[in-house]
C-alpha cells in the first residue's frame, strides 16, 4: 500500500490538488505496478510563517 504525505505551503487550488493525486498515483501505477486502489495520497498545507528555509521563514522570503 504506497503512502504519500506531501506537505506545500498553503494557496494550491482544489484542481491543482486533484492533479497532484491524479499524476502521484498514475506514476507509481506505471513505474512501480501499484494498484491506484490501494494508493494513498495526503496534502498537508503549512501556514507560510511555519515554513523556513535559507534562514528565513517563508512570509519573509516572500516579502523580499
């Protein structure tokens, strides 16, 4: 049973989610044989102030 937790800072769209899954799930049913039924894929969305890199939270980053 593949499990996929992704997390992306917050502001996708529902259809851009629903890609996500849709695209997710169809390469592991072609690389790797897995039955899309038994694919499970979680979106987490992170605020942008609980997101850091290169130092800096990520609303700051943003600012620049």
């Amino acid at each position: 049973m593949p499990y996929i937790n992704l997390q992306i800072t917050k502001g996708a769209t529902r259809e851009q989610k629903a890609q996500i899954v849709r695209e997710f799930t169809e390469t592991l049913v072609s690389i790797l044989g897995k039955k899309p039924e038994h694919t499970h894929i979680v979106i987490e969305e992170i605020d942008d102030e609980n997101w850091g890199f290169s130092g800096v939270l990520t609303d700051e980053f943003r600012k620049q």
